[in-house]
C-alpha cells in the first residue's frame, strides 16, 4: 500500500532536477559494504546527500556527517571511534556550500527526509530552518527511542535536537508530487530509499544504504550491515526489488559508490544537476 504524506511538502509540479552532493567520505571494507565482500579491500566511499528541485522549493534527502562534532577533538573522540572507521570531512561545511553552490536557498527549503539514522546521514539535520519537516520511518523513530546509540553508529541527538521537526511516515508513501518514500528496511529497521520522478520522464531511485555499491545491485547482494536480528533477509529482499527497478528510463543510484557516475562527477568538482 502507497500512502501519501498528509498535507504533501509545499512544492508544485514534477521535480525539475536532481542535484548530487558528496559532503564527505568514509574509509570502508569492501565486506561493511557487500556481504560477502572483500575484507582487505579498503574503499574511501563517498557520502552522499540530494537535493530535489522543484519550480517554488527543493526537497533534501539526506545530510551527511555533522561536521561541529566531527571537528571537536573530544565530541569526536566519543563519537568517531570505530576500528578503521573515521569521518573525512572537507574543509568548510560541505553541506552548506553543497547548497549554496547549486544555487539553492535554505529558505525555499519545502522538506528534508533522512533514509536512516546512521550519524553519516543525520547530521546536517541542524541546518534545516524550524518549520521544516524531517521526515523518518516510523520504525526509525522507535529504534531510535528503543536506545539505538554510538554503538550503533547512531548520533542520537541528530534527530533529537530536531524536535518538532520530525515528522514519521509508516512505509511506502508519497512525500510531494514526483518523490516517493520506498521501504527497504534491513540496513536498519525503518531505512527507507527515494524514487525520484523527473519532469522529463527519467526517473532515478536513491537506494541510499540499501545498496551501498553498484556491485551490490549487479550482483545482488545485500550490505552486511544489519543492526537487527534476522533482518538479513529482508536487506536481501530490499537490495533485490531495487535490482529489479533498474531499466528504461530508470537508474538506480547506490548510496556510497565513489565509481558510480554522480558520486564520481561530484567528486571531481563537476556540478551535476540531472533533468
Ligand atoms: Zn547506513
């Protein structure tokens, strides 16, 4: 069943265009990626966020790392304290010069929805200006309520600190005209992944963590990631039907590929905007 968010975000028409960020990077196995994937195999993956364009506003799915607590020695001390994990952040704040180089307005900012509460998609939640829905899966929500922390590689007061803000969505469901929320739970219990219909008639899908790679779709394999037990089953089936909708006119981003070609132009300072 496809619900639709009460109220719709305030934006008019089909989404104009797509803008990819990359506002920092993570130093990943191949294995954190792909299960069954290669353990020696070091990638510096990109992380990613989108900015959804309409004629009156934008819509932005996700937010990158929060760059105040990455650039505190002891905040970060406590945070960013995994065994070959670290936050790489680019100088500034990438989030807000990501924005401000696609020639984009925090005030004409209609809407932000997370994919999930890892603290490398959270943090640039501050930057939304109050009013501003932050849309999560309901089952995000409670995970996070359930105590989901830095063990889990969750910054809780992300979303905490968004208050009223937060707006939750149970499932599949219509955010704005062209933008829909896609359950794909696995990676985390109420991940969620975008399907973005352009005015043109190309579509794109944002699998976010559901297919950090390509070689995730491609070879059908589910990232190795699964807080929850015996979730693993279903981060399979979400990493499937996300194969399955690559076609004509459709492309299927994943969250974290640095080859993958929007990440990859991102990266070498091109400015991508997809109609
Ligand atoms: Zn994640």
């Amino acid at each position: 069943m496809v619900r639709t968010l009460e109220g719709l975000l305030p934006v008019s028409g089909a989404p104009l265009a797509l803008h990819p960020f990359v506002v920092g990077y993570e130093p990943m196995r191949e294995s954190m990626s792909i299960h069954g994937g290669d353990q020696s195999r070091h990638l510096l993956e990109p992380v990613t966020a989108v900015a959804v364009e309409y004629v009156d506003g934008w819509v932005l799915l996700d937010t990158g790392f929060n760059v105040a607590v990455v650039r505190d020695p002891e905040r970060r001390r406590e945070v960013f304290n995994y065994d070959s994990y670290t936050a790489v952040v680019p100088l500034g704040d990438p989030l807000l010069d990501a924005v401000a180089g696609a020639g984009l307005a925090w005030r004409d900012l209609a809407g932000c929805a997370i994919s999930h509460i890892h603290l490398d998609h959270t943090g640039g939640i501050r930057h939304v200006p109050a009013g501003v829905p932050v849309i999560l899966q309901r089952r995000e929500h409670m995970w996070l309520e359930s105590g989901a922390g830095i063990r889990d590689v969750v910054l809780p007061s992300d979303v905490i600190d968004a208050g009223e803000r937060v707006r939750v969505i149970d499932g599949e469901t219509v955010l704005a005209s062209g933008l829909t929320a896609l359950d794909t739970h696995g990676h985390t219990p109420g991940h969620q992944s975008f399907r973005v219909e352009l005015a043109s008639g190309r579509t794109v899908v944002l699998a976010c963590d559901a297919a950090d790679l390509l070689d995730n779709l491609d070879s059908r394999r589910r990232c190795s990631v699964v807080p929850v037990a015996g979730a693993e089953q279903a981060a399979q089936d979400a990493v499937e039907r996300l194969a399955d909708m690559r076609g004509p006119g459709v492309e299927v981003w994943p969250g974290h590929d640095p080859a993958s070609w929007p990440w990859d132009a991102t990266m070498r300072g091109e400015r991508v905007r997809v109609v």
